[in-house]
C-alpha cells in the first residue's frame, strides 16, 4: 500500500504551519493515513502543539 502527500497537500501544510522545529533535525509532523472502504483518511498532526489538519479529499 502506498501513501503519498500531493503537491497540494504539501501546499496547504506548508500555509497551516506555524510552529518552530525544536528537536535537532527539525521533525514537527506526524502523518497519519487510514485506509477505509470509502477511501483513505489523511490527518497532518503537529507534534509540538498537537494541532491537526485534515487533508482527507473528496469528503467536504
């Protein structure tokens, strides 16, 4: 199974950002995807204040 971030996923994260890396190598995101029958599900979670951005498509 293969999950993958589009150029437009990457786009609205980069605009949701806001949060400084702390850690030496700079991670601050966690991704999540879960695969449903109807599609899959994609949350974006910031592990510095634990916000969340759901790129889920085709579900609004």
């Amino acid at each position: 199974m293969l999950f993958e971030i589009t150029d437009e996923m990457e786009k609205k994260i980069k605009e949701w950002d806001s949060c400084k890396p702390i850690d030496v190598v700079g991670a601050k995101f966690s991704y999540i995807f879960i695969p449903t029958s109807l599609g899959t599900v994609i949350y974006v979670q910031c592990d510095i204040c634990n916000r969340e951005l759901n790129l889920t498509e085709g579900w609004d």
